[in-house]
C-alpha cells in the first residue's frame, strides 16, 4: 500500500527492542526508516507528514501534526 492510497497518514515512531527508533506507517509491515536518535526519527516523520495533508506523526503516545515543532527529547 503506498502512501498516495489513504486520505489520513499516522506515522509513528517507537523505540525498538533493538534501542533504535522506528518510523512506522499505517499499513506497512515493516519501519519505513530506522534511526539511533529520537531526533532524527521524529525529522524523517516530519518530512513525510508535510509531504502528504492532514497526515500526523505519533511519538509514543504524543500525537503531534507534521508542521508543529516536535518537543524536546527527555532523559530517562
């Protein structure tokens, strides 16, 4: 399924058992993309979302839309 076939595109990302961060689209069995960084997971999401309307990226449970700025990483 490519992307150009749903109206409303959610990526998200989420930290993988292998400590990556995982960019996921809705209908894609595999991650899009896979990043050693939070950061730069959530700027590949971004890029995508601006590429498609109404699209939002999801950062474990923080919805945001493509065009907002993504909040600061927080250490845990």
């Amino acid at each position: 399924m490519g992307l150009d076939q749903e109206r409303d595109v959610v990526f998200r990302i989420s930290r993988g058992a292998n400590s990556r961060w995982h960019v996921n689209g809705k209908g894609f069995d595999k991650p899009l993309a896979s990043f050693d960084h939070e950061k730069d997971a959530c700027s590949y999401a971004k890029d995508l979302a601006k590429a498609k309307r109404g699209s939002k990226v999801v950062v474990e449970g923080r919805e945001l839309t493509g065009r907002l700025s993504l909040p600061a990483h927080n250490s845990r």
